[in-house]
C-alpha cells in the first residue's frame, strides 16, 4: 500500500542522503511511490555503520546527521 504523500519515483537515484528524522529507515522511503518497486525492507542503517544498502535494488543510504 502506498503512502498518500507518495510523490517521487521509486529507487531513481542509487545513493539516497538521510537523517535521523528518517529513520526507521526503509526502502523504498515513504515518499516514493510503490506500485512500480520491490517489497518494502527495512534497513538497520544504525547499526551498519551509518551506511545502508538495499538488497533488492542496490541504492546506497548514508547517514548525514
């Protein structure tokens, strides 16, 4: 089910910059749509470090703040 502030496309960039406010982080973020996108998977970006990667599309996540 898609988000109804859902506005920008899905896994269109391969590195995505994220803060706190985000997190719980998951691909695809809630402001993309997911009716063109893989399943949703939450990424333990905390714990990796401050980098993420998603399993299903490759876009890499990093921690700005």
């Amino acid at each position: 089910m898609s988000s109804p502030t859902a506005t920008s496309p899905a896994n269109a960039q391969k590195r995505y910059d994220v803060h706190r406010s985000d997190l719980p982080l998951s691909c695809p973020l809630p402001s993309m749509a997911l009716w063109n996108s893989h399943p949703r998977v939450y990424l333990p970006i905390e714990t990796e470090g401050g980098a993420s990667q998603c399993p299903y599309c490759g876009a890499l996540f990093v921690l700005v703040d």
